[in-house]
C-alpha cells in the first residue's frame, strides 16, 4: 500500500473536527482513542511518522500520529520504551 493509499483509510481523514489531532489547548484524549479504536492504518501512519521524523527532537514533532504523542514517538525512536499511558477519556 503507498502513501497515497493508506491515508484514504485513515480515521482522522474522516473526522470533522482535523484539529482534535493537535494538542494545542486539549489532552488528545479523543484523538488517541479514535487512532487506537478505530483506525484500521495506525501502523503505517506511526511507521510514516517516525521515517518523517527521523533524527528530530522531541520539542519538534507534533500532533497525535498512529495513535502517539509525539514524547512517545521520540521515545520509540531514540530505543526508549514510551511511558505508561493513562486512562484517557474519549
């Protein structure tokens, strides 16, 4: 599946609120649940993320991609298992 594909599938391209996916004034609570529930390409989208960010700092990634924080991503990134989550709201 390319690029092009993949993110015809993808839940968020569907949402009708795009920014609940930037954590700008909210916790990503809705976001993360709707990326880890329901999103059939969560995998390629983390896989895509992390190839896009590569060598990035943490303090410069951003949004909820593949059902993770950007903390997280950095985390998986540099071989460091990401911290426990908590219970989120949806």
């Amino acid at each position: 599946m390319t690029t092009a594909d993949w993110t015809l599938h993808a839940a968020c391209a569907e949402s009708d609120q795009p920014d609940i996916w930037f954590l700008e004034g909210g916790s990503g609570g809705t976001a993360l649940a709707i990326c880890r529930r329901h999103c059939p390409v969560a995998l390629a989208c983390l896989n895509a993320a992390l190839e896009e960010e590569a060598g990035t700092p943490a303090s410069h990634r951003f949004g909820i991609r593949g059902g993770y924080l950007p903390d997280e991503r950095f985390r998986i990134q540099t071989g460091r298992r990401p911290r426990a989550r908590t219970a989120t709201a949806a």
